[in-house]
C-alpha cells in the first residue's frame, strides 16, 4: 500500500479511538457525578432518595454520637440554613463543630442520611482565617 | 529579626530580576560577560533565599513568638522535630520553600551546565529567574513569613496534631523537590525553542534533573499515601481529592516524557511531542501549587483562605500561551527526522505507553476540574468520586503494565516473528501459570486477576532481560554471576535502572489492586473482653490504656485514650495491637480549663500489624460520654474557685486532675468504637515504592562515560578562554 494512505487510516483509526475514548469519558462522568449543593440550595431544590454532596460547616452544638451513628447539622459556608445529617460510621479525626465538611448524601424523611466513608473533614491547618499581621 | 528577613526577601527579589534581565540582554546582545552575570545571580538569589530560609528556621527552633508565623504554626510543647518543620504547613512558609529550592536547584543546573549549551543556557536562566521574581514577588508583596505579632504571646498555636507524623516532615520538600525540578526541563525547553537548537543535547543535559524531578515527586506522593494510612485513621492511601490529582499529573506526564525521549535520542523522531509533554509537565507542576492555593475546588487540603489564585491564573496564562506559540512558531524546526517503520516495533510501544500516560493524566484532570466543568456545561456543580476514577483509570493501568513488559522483547524499527516468539514465550507461559494458579485460589475478581497475570508476564521479561543480559556478559568477560550481573547493570545505569523501577512500578500495582479488591473492613463496638470477627481473624478488646503526656518544658502535650487488642487467627495468637485517640489542648479561651484537653484536635494513633501478606490495621474511636460530668465539673472547680489559685498551684492540680480522668477512663471503660481493616499487600506498595526509589537512583547515577563528557567539555571551555587571552 502507498505509504502516505497508510499514514492517513492510521492516523483517522488514531483520531477515532481517542474521539470514542473522549465521548466514553464524558458520558461516565456525567452520569457518574453527584451534584454539589450546599445546605440551603439542599432545602430549596432536593429530591428524596438521589445522591447529594452537600459543602458546608458543622453546626455549633448540633453534634452528638452514640456508637458509630453520628448526628449533627450542616450550614452554610457563610449562612445560618442548615441541614441535619445522620451519619454512620467513625468520623475523620478533625471533624468537629465549626469545622468544612464534605459528605454525600440522601434524602430520607425528614433527614439526611449520610453515604459510609464519603464524610471528609477540611484539614484545619490549611484554612486558619487570616488574622491582621503587623 | 523580622526585618532582617524582610530585607533578605527584597534583596533576593532584586537579585533575581536582574537575572532574568541580564540573561536576556545578554543573549540577544551576545554578550558572554552579561549572561554569566545573569548565571551568577541565580547563585546570589541561592544564597539570599537560604539564609532567608535559615533565618525564619531559626526562629521556628527558638520558639520565637514575635513571628506571626511562629506564633500561629508553634508552640513550645511542639516537640523540636515538628517545630523544624512547622514552616512549611504555612502557606508563607510553604512559598518560601518553594522559592528556595527553585534557586538551589536552577544554581546546581546552572553550575553543571555552565560550560554546555551556550546558547540555551541564558534563556532558560531568564526562565527561572521568572519564576523565582513571581514566587518571592508574592513573598515580599503579598504572603510576607515576617509578619509580627502584637502583643508577643507567651505561647504559640502549635503545630497541627496531624501533620505529627515523620511522612509529614519529607513529603512537602520531596514534593516540592519534584515541582521545582520539574521547571529545569521547562525552561531548558524554552531556551531550546527560542535558539532553534532542537537537537537531543538540552534533553540530554538536563536529564538526570529531569529523572530527579520524577523520583522527589514520586517519593512525594508515596509518603502523602503512607501518612495518609498510617496517621488519618481512615485506612485508606489515596482518595482521589484535587491537592493528591495534582501531583499525581505532572508525574504521569513526567513519565511519559522520560520515556519518549528515548526515541528523539535513538531516533530523532516524536521532537513535538517531546517538547510539549515537557512543557505541559512544568504547566502541570504550577498547576498543582495553585490548586492548593486558589479555593477553586473543594479539597481538604487546600488552603480556604488562600488569595493567591489570581496571581497564579496569570502565571498559568502566559506560560500556556508562550509554550504554545513557541511550539506553533517553530514547528518546522521540530519535523521529526526519521518515521515510524512498522506497527510492532518499540518505539510504538514506547508511543502507545506515552499515549496512555496521557490518557491517565486528561482521566485525572478532566475528574479533578469535573466540578468546574460541569458548572459551566449545566449550571449545576457536580463532582466524580472515587469509583469513577478507578473504573477509569484501571483498564489503563493494566494496558501500562502489559506495555511495560511487551517495551523490552520488541526490538527498534522492526520485529521479526522468530525473534518474537523466542522472546515471549517464557513471559506468556508465566502469565498463564499465574492465572491458573490464581483460579485454583477461587480468586476471580476480574480487574485485580488480570492485573496480576500481565504483572506476571511484565516481572518474567524484566527477569528475563536480566538473566540474558548476565549470561551474555559471564560469555564474554569470564565474570562469576554476582559480578557479571552487576557490571551489566554498572555499564547500562540507565537501561537496568529503568527494569528496576518497572519492578518497583509493578509491585506498587499489584499491592493497589490487592488492597483494594480483597480488603475487609467493618466497624465494631466493643467493651473489654468482646471480641468481633473479620476476615477470618477474631480481634479481642483486651484492657483499656490511658495516658496524660508532658512535653520537655513540662506543659502538658497531650492525653492519649486507647486501647490494646489481641489478634487470633484459627484459634492462634496472631499479634497485640496497641492503638489511641491522642486529644490535644485547645487554644481557645472560651473552653473551660479541663473540657479544652478534649475539644482541641485529636489524632489517631492506628494499631498496624503490617506483614508480607496481610496487614491487620485498627483505630479507636473512644466514648467520652463516661467521662463527661467529671470534665464538667472540673471546668466549674478551675474557673471558680481554682481560677484564684496562684498559677503554679493551679497547674499541678489541674495535671492531677487530668491524671485522675485518664485514670477513671481506665478504672471504668466505655464501650470503644473500632475500625477494623484487614488488607492484603499493602506492604507491596511500600516495597514497589522503594525499589522505583532504588531504580530511579541507578538510573539517575552518572555513566563513566558522562563524567567524561563533562569533564571534557570543562577542560575545553579552559582551553578556549585561555586561548581567546592570548
């Protein structure tokens, strides 16, 4: 075969395996994903039973555990609307009142149940607010 | 102090736009004495930048509060080995970590290369007196280390519990290590594309940095998985958050490029790609420092009150935007200077290793800024989690370790089919062995079976490789195998190094896809006594353990609650696990003088048995439910009447009472939440990474005969400018 035709269905057997390999990955990770919502954009438009990854601090005071089940409430980042969230299984180490938790979860009644081992706590060094320095 | 600092920041700043100022000039004027100057001021800013960096260590050692930095990351109960360090969880400190190592290694380049690549060499020192302006531009301008604090405390903040761990203490250098190295090739690049000089020698000449940024990184990026096993107390190495995808890309483009390297050296083709995948390696590393900085995703590393994502969008901009147009501009210098000659070849093999390194790397972008994309697609912010990654990134995984066994038996240009056949039959024989075995163990996990039979056939070549080279070597030099082997290895560093770390790589894949295909885990409440059952061991809660720590300088550091479990198997002692919540006093005076003891930070301290095969692995979650009316009323007794007890008194009684709480945690345990993980292999990710580490460094170890070239190209340039005197 002429050597430039053999360069030219190489190189479009090339183009389409990375333009099928491309749309693979596109697809799987549009229907793969969780939507990111925070507490009050929880409130306003969730549904029951689908996978949500809320973003937000955890509400002073709303803490308590008893065995492996943990319940506290989730607010917003800069905001009073909360969520509470039920959680089973042991939390991070830095997880505590105050601290930027994310975490997936679903609707179920009245609460949310949070997805075993998604609970993930902001690593508290790297998020001290900046004091004035003189 | 302070200013000293200040001064020594502004000094290095002056020094390195001088750099990159008279580097340019000079090179455009051809002006030697210029250039070196430009030379020398990397060496000047080298010098500025660590005695900046001794400066600000110094006062971390000393415990100095009058540093805002050391008031807020230190502390005198900080234990001296964490305070040497505590620098760098500081987003000031992290920064001028980077600007130091970035001067060091541009002045140890800059020295090596200083009689090579005279064309080159003054436009790659622009390029990283460039990057040195920005980094201690936003030192002197934005993120000063040498703030002061005012009133000086008495104590500092202390060190983050978390960030106590030996990994911690070399996993930012080692990683900045690779980030900063990574710019050597970037900006020799640069210079390449500017001189038209595209020939091998600038890729030749910064290699070994090149194959040094690969090694720092990849170290790097183990020790984050083994702190992140051994200290977070989830059980897990890698969880596919943005700050760990951001390392992780530059070094699977890094890979790429040390591979496909080979063929521009052997055979002058794939100059485009070469020079773009280096490229994209230096755009990669920054983009890592400015995901950790910039807040544009969620990360639990990443540092939220960061304002430093403005500057580094910009730093991004102009170095994609040059990198393009450089490459745009001289595409017609970069024509490759031989074609590929057939499909079944090596250097396909090496093009398809390259085109799969860089599928993984667009998996992991594309994953890492999903959020982002999705945003923008649909309005609505979405992310991908970790079972995505893995089914994306393990059939490419196991596609890179058949290639890595396939790269070796397949000769340049051409195969024949006897060649071939010769070549694989062991390897394949030993695959199918393996799969075979692994059925008659009922193991049929379909990714993790297939993954262990291409290692199979991947490790035979490599012994394969070695068995052959040895037989050839004891044919010709009458050697013993001992030394035969290891002077096939010693005249082919680069060659045998590379097997090594193909081992290492290997066994590091094999322990992922184990741990994560066989792991069990669950979670168990028990009191003393009980016992819970996984994975065919029993584990027995055997008594309750408490401990209140002083530091040195007396001041209490730490309570530790846990616990000590024995481990059966069969009915067999298997071994004694030892594991704790170490709780760390509380800075905030809003918390009672007992209840900050417990509701500061706290860390996990795992129970591992780590073995060849399996490791048994447990975290305690204790309950201080019990414990709680005693800490209550220790807070009402120290703020009423304690509070007027002289503040040595005080102390001592505070100390035993705290004795008396870890004390009753003893007396009368609560029942204690358990995390119990049973993983095969881990140990092989930790031995894979050691022999990559063991590889890269004989790899990375100059040749007789490079010591050679280097030595001749100084003793020409002497005799030149000898000769240019006379």
């Amino acid at each position: 075969m002429d050597p430039s035709r053999k360069r030219k269905i190489r190189l479009i057997v090339a183009l389409g395996a990375v333009v099928v390999l491309a749309t693979a990955l596109v697809y799987t990770s549009f229907t793969a994903s969780t939507e990111a919502k925070s507490p009050s954009q929880l409130l306003a438009s969730a549904q029951a039973g689908k996978a949500y990854e809320v973003t937000g601090k955890v509400a002073a005071g709303s803490w308590t555990s008893r065995g492996t089940t943990n319940v506290f409430r989730v607010r917003d980042r800069n905001g009073r609307e909360s969520v509470p969230i039920r959680y089973a299984g042991a939390v991070p180490d830095p997880f505590r009142e105050g601290r930027e938790i994310v975490v997936t979860v679903r609707k179920a009644g009245g609460t949310w149940v949070g997805e075993r081992d998604t609970l993930v706590t902001k690593c508290p060094s790297k998020f001290q607010q900046k004091a004035p320095k003189t | 102090m302070l200013t000293a600092g200040k001064l020594l920041l502004v000094l290095a700043l002056l020094v390195a736009v001088y750099g990159a100022g008279a580097s340019l000039v000079g090179a455009r004027a051809g002006n030697r004495a210029l250039t070196d100057s430009g030379r020398r001021a990397v060496y000047a800013m080298a010098v500025a930048l660590v005695a900046t960096f001794v400066l600000l260590e110094s006062m971390f050692l000393r415990s100095d509060f009058s540093s805002y930095l050391v008031a807020t990351h230190s502390s005198t109960t900080t234990p001296a080995f964490y305070r040497a360090t505590a620098m760098w969880s500081s987003q000031e400190g992290s920064l001028l970590l980077w600007a130091t190592l970035l001067s060091v290694w541009s002045s140890a380049v800059l020295y090596l290369s200083r009689n090579r690549m005279r064309e080159i060499a003054p436009y790659a020192t622009a390029v990283l007196c460039g990057f040195a302006v920005f980094f201690v531009g936003l030192l002197v301008l934005k993120e000063t280390p040498f703030g002061a604090t005012s009133p000086v405390p008495s104590e500092g903040t202390g060190l983050n519990p978390l960030l106590r761990h030996p990994s911690m203490m070399i996993h930012p250098p080692m990683l900045y290590s690779g980030y900063t190295l990574f710019a050597v090739p970037f900006a020799f690049a640069v210079g390449a594309l500017v001189t038209r000089r595209l020939n091998a020698d600038w890729i030749r000449s910064t290699r070994p940095f090149t194959l040094a940024a690969w090694l720092f990184l990849g170290i790097g990026i183990i020790l984050g998985a083994r702190w992140s096993y051994t200290e977070l107390g989830w059980g897990g190495y890698w969880a596919w958050d943005p700050v760990e995808n951001a390392s992780l890309m530059p070094w699977l483009t890094g890979t790429a490029f040390l591979h496909s390297v080979m063929i521009q050296e052997k055979r002058g083709m794939l100059k485009v790609w070469n020079v773009s995948l280096v490229l994209a390696t230096g755009v990669l590393a920054i983009l890592g420092t400015f995901l950790v900085r910039s807040g544009i995703l969620q990360s639990i590393h990443a540092f939220g009150a960061s304002t430093l994502g403005g500057p580094f969008l910009v730093l991004i901009a102009v170095m994609i935007l040059g990198s393009a147009a450089l490459v745009v501009s001289r595409s017609a210098d970069l024509r490759s200077d031989a074609k590929l000659d057939a499909i079944v070849s090596r250097e396909s093999v090496f093009l398809l290793n390259n085109l799969v390194l860089v599928a993984m790397c667009v998996i992991v972008f594309w994953g890492t800024f999903f959020p982002l994309i999705s945003e923008a697609i649909t309005g609505e912010k979405a992310s991908v989690g970790p079972p995505w990654f893995d089914r994306a990134i393990v059939p490419a995984a196991l596609l890179l370790v058949l290639l890595t066994g396939l790269g070796p038996v397949l000769a340049w240009r051409r195969v024949t089919l006897a060649n071939l056949r010769h070549q694989l039959v062991g390897p394949v024989v030993a695959g199918s062995v393996c799969l075979v075995a692994l059925l008659g163990l009922g193991i049929t996990a379909g990714t993790s079976v297939a993954l262990f039979v291409v290692a199979a056939f991947s490790l035979t070549v490599i012994a394969q490789e070695f068995w052959r080279g040895t037989r050839a070597r004891r044919a010709m030099a009458d050697e013993s195998p001992p030394t035969a082997l290891l002077s096939l290895v010693r005249r082919n560093r680069r060659r045998y190094g590379g097997y090594l770390v193909h081992v290492g790589v290997i066994t590091l894949f094999v322990g992922v896809a184990a741990s994560s295909a066989f792991e069990s885990s669950r979670y168990a409440d028990l009191r003393p006594g009980q016992t819970a059952a996984i994975g065919g061991y029993d584990v027995t809660y055997v008594r309750p353990t408490s401990r209140v720590v002083a530091a040195p300088n007396g001041r209490l550091e730490r309570i530790d609650l846990g616990a000590v479990l024995r481990v059966r198997k069969d009915g067999k002692g298997v071994t004694t696990l030892d594991t704790r919540r170490s709780y760390f006093p509380s800075a905030d005076p809003s918390l009672g003088p007992v209840s900050r003891f417990f509701d500061g930070e706290s860390t996990s301290e795992v129970g591992l048995k780590a073995g060849a095969f399996k490791d048994v692995w447990t975290v305690i979650a204790p309950s201080l439910a019990g414990l709680q009316p005693a800490i209550d009323k220790g807070d009402r007794v120290f703020d009423g009447p304690g509070a007027r007890l002289p503040a040595a008194q005080r102390a001592t009684l505070l100390a035993q009472a705290l004795d008396g709480l870890a004390a009753s945690y003893v007396r009368s345990p609560p029942p204690a939440t358990f995390r119990l993980l049973i993983s095969p292999l881990v140990t092989w990710i930790w031995l894979g990474a050691l022999i990559v580490f063991a590889g890269g460094l004989v790899a990375m170890w100059p040749s007789p005969r490079a010591v050679h070239r280097m030595v001749s190209a100084g003793y020409a340039a002497r005799v030149a400018r000898e000769l240019t005197k006379v």
